[in-house]
C-alpha cells in the first residue's frame, strides 16, 4: 500500500508525462501549420512582386533573368507558366527537359480560383517542396506564376523551434514539479504528525499538543485531534479517580467488616464465655453468677448498640427517620450526655462553659450526635475536653492529636477512618450520623484542626 506522498508523486509524474506529450504533439501541430501559413504568405508576397515586375517588361528572355537572379536571392524555385501550361521560365531546370504544367494541382486550383497549392515531390530537382501558383494578366495574355519553397527547409527549421519549445515547456513543467515535491514532503510530514500522535494517542502517551499552521485543513485535523486527546485525558482522569475510589471503597469495605467483627467478636466472646462458665459450674457462687450475668448483659447490650447505629445509619442515609421536636435545654442535655460517658471514662474531665440555650430539637437524636463528638474528643486527646455554649454554636473542644487537612474534606462521609489515628475497631460512622443529624435539623457541622494541637467541632444553629 503506497503511502501518501508516494501516491501523490506516482500520479504528478503521470500527469506530467501526458501533459509534456500532449503539449508537445499539439504544439507541433500547431506551430507546424503556422509556419506554414507563414510561408504561404511570403510564397505569395513574393509572387505579388514578382507580378508587377512582370507586368513592366515586354521581353522574355529579360524575364527569365529576373527568374534566375530572384531564386539566387531567395532561394526558391520559381516557375512562369503560360495559359496551356507550357513553361516559359524556369529557375532549376533548362526548359527543354520539362513537361507541360497544365495538369498540375496547384496550376488547376489556380485556373479555376486565382490561387493554388500543393505539396509534393518534385521531378525536376527531386526533393519534396511546397507549391504556390497565382494567375495573372499580362496584356492580354493569363500566366501562372509559381513559387515553391524546399520542405526541408521549413522542417529543419520547424524542428529547431519545435525543441525550443519543448525545452521552455519541460522546464516550466520541471519547476511545477519541484514545487510539487516539496509540498507533497511537507504534507508527509504533516501527515506523520498525525499518524506519530494518533498513535501515541492510542497509547495513551501522548504528552503534547499537535500543532500545524500549514494548511486550513490541517490546522483544522489537528484542532480537531487535540480536542479528541483532551477528552480521552479527562476520561482516562476519571477513570483513574473512579478506580483509586473504588481501590479504597474496597479497602474500607475490608477495614469496616475486620472492625465490625472485631465489635461483635469480644461481646460474643465474653458472651459465650461466662454463660458457658455458668453452666458447667453448678456450684459457682450467686454473686458470682450475678457478676457473670450482668457481664452478659452488658455485652448483650453492646451488641445491640452497634446493631442500632447501623440501622439508624441506614434510615438517616435514605431519609426515613422520623423527627420529634421539642424546646429542650442544651445544657442539661449536654451534662445527661456527660454523666453518661463518665462511666466509662472515669478519670477524664469534660468541662461545660456559656450560658444555657434552649432549642427545639429531636432530644435522643442530638443527644447520640454530641455524645458522639465528646466522645471522640475523649478518645483522641489525654487532657480536659471543653464544651463551649454560645448563641450561635455548640464548640466541643479537644487538645489531642488533630485531623490532616486533607483528611477533613472526607472525614463525615459513611465508613470513613482516619488511617493514621490507631482507632482501626471503629466503624468510622460516628461522624456521618453526626453529620445526618445536624442535617435533618437544618444545623451545620464546622470542623477545625490542627496537628498535635487539637480540634474544634462547631454544632452551628
């Protein structure tokens, strides 16, 4: 399969080769039968003169010298026929060897129209010539004046222009041709660029912009081209972000199904453990046996917990869960929320600071939604938590370990853990429920950190 350029060049030489013929034939045909148009009009021309000077002597012998001396000057054959065609002068021939006349062509057009030609070979001198005879009256008398000129000659010279022609032509026709190659290199090129870049963009390697300023068409292709290339980049992006999301929607999956077995395998542990001790020991002591059952319970209790947040996680997520507003105090809901958590963290201190304020919210949702953001304050930081009540915001106030800035555009989205924080058990739904909540009430969850300084989760109403 030929390439472009080749195509391009195999079909210009073509051309080039028939046009260079054609011109050629039809230039020869054409400047053949002007040139002989030419020297019709000279034959004839001289033939006119010839004429007159005829017409002003009387004598024939003086006749045949103008012949003589007007073929030595312009080396023609010159003829003066009587009306029977009888030769009476002649510049090639002695008169006795020569025939009558009248029956030849160009005597017998001019006869009948005052005007005739031929071409022929003659048998006088033996070469082929061109015949021209006019008719004319001299006295009372008709004669023929006949002038012939050597076709060698005119196709000696004839050839001669006929080469000059075909030299101007065939370097014009050169010069085309040169033009001609040097476009169909640069459109190679340009066609290789594009070739080079649908390749590459198949590759998906390409790395640049395709230029061309050559041609509209390829200025087009090109535009065209590098528009289809920023496309398939923002897909191959996408694509790329949609494959990292589902990577770590996978990982988190995993994480999240280690943590809830983790929740649900020590409850079950102790479960089984205690029940089992209570059955096989008969023997074993009430306040024993009510330790054990109040751990059973517990755990029981936990378990059902963890259950209970996935549900509500679910109804927040598909918007079923139903509110029941009412005027409550944030303070003494705050210290209820506290006095809660202090059973399992004994030694910690959470302070309340502000006045007291009261809205109208779903009492157990808020509740779960700052027992939450406490409680992870609790669990990230050693010091004191503050809780801070204020007109506008409810501030629950850390001095831990922070949250990275990049974490925190993720951090209220469902199952999503902080991977360096060492908290791996928890489900990562804290924060989305948080979050869900405030929603359906219309507030607002801010979060602020920094590093090693701690954080500030602002409930803004």
């Amino acid at each position: 399969m030929l390439k472009i350029h080749q195509l391009f060049l195999r079909t210009y030489i073509t051309i080039f080769a028939a046009i260079l013929i054609t011109l050629t034939l039809v230039t020869y045909f054409w400047a053949k039968n002007l040139y002989l148009n030419q020297i019709e009009k000279n034959l004839i021309q001289n033939i006119d003169t010839l004429s007159i000077v005829l017409k002003n002597s009387n004598n024939m012998n003086n006749i045949r010298s103008i012949v003589r001396d007007l073929h030595t000057k312009l080396n023609l054959r010159i003829t003066i026929i009587d009306e029977s065609g009888n030769v009476i002068a002649e510049s090639d021939k002695d008169l006795a060897h020569i025939n009558n006349h009248a029956n030849r062509v160009e005597i017998i057009q001019a006869k009948n129209v005052g005007i005739g030609k031929d071409t022929r070979n003659s048998e006088t001198v033996q070469k082929q010539l061109l015949y021209i005879a006019k008719k004319i009256n001299i006295d009372t008398s008709i004669y023929y004046i006949r002038m012939a000129d050597y076709t060698n000659k005119i196709t000696d010279n004839f050839m001669k222009l006929t080469l000059e022609i075909f030299m101007y032509i065939t370097f014009f026709l050169i010069i085309a041709f040169l033009a001609t190659y040097f476009i169909s290199l640069r459109i190679k090129k340009e066609t290789d660029n594009v070739l080079y870049f649908l390749t590459q963009l198949t590759n998906k390697k390409t790395s640049f912009p395709l230029k061309s300023t050559y041609t509209y068409e390829f200025y087009k292709i090109t535009k065209l081209l590098n528009k289809v290339a920023m496309k398939l980049s923002k897909k191959e992006k996408q694509k790329a972000k949609q494959t990292a999301k589902l990577k770590l929607s996978n990982r988190q999956k995993d994480e999240i199904i280690s943590a809830i077995s983790h929740e649900f395998k020590n409850p079950i542990a102790i479960i089984s453990g205690y029940s089992e001790t209570i059955l096989n020991d008969e023997q074993i002591p009430q306040i024993m046996k009510n330790k054990f059952l109040t751990k059973i319970h517990t755990n029981a209790n936990k378990m059902s917990q963890i259950i209970d947040k996935l549900r509500l996680t679910l109804k927040l997520e598909e918007g079923k869960q139903e509110l029941l507003l009412i005027p409550c105090s944030m303070k003494k809901l705050i210290e209820n929320c506290i006095s809660d958590l202090k059973d399992k963290y004994k030694n910690r201190e959470i302070l309340i600071i502000g006045d007291d304020i009261s809205l109208k919210v779903d009492e157990t949702l808020i509740s779960m939604a700052i027992s939450n953001l406490i409680e992870n304050a609790l669990k990230y930081s050693e010091n004191e938590v503050i809780v801070n009540i204020s007109e506008t915001s409810i501030c629950i106030v850390d001095k831990g370990i922070g949250i990275e800035e990049k974490e925190l555009e993720n951090i209220n989205q469902k199952f999503y853990r902080i991977s360096n924080n060492g908290w791996n058990n928890s489900l990562g739904l804290g924060l989305f429920i948080v979050q869900s909540i405030l929603n359906l009430h219309n507030f607002r969850l801010e979060i602020k950190s920094e590093i090693k300084k701690g954080s500030q989760f602002y409930i803004n109403y």
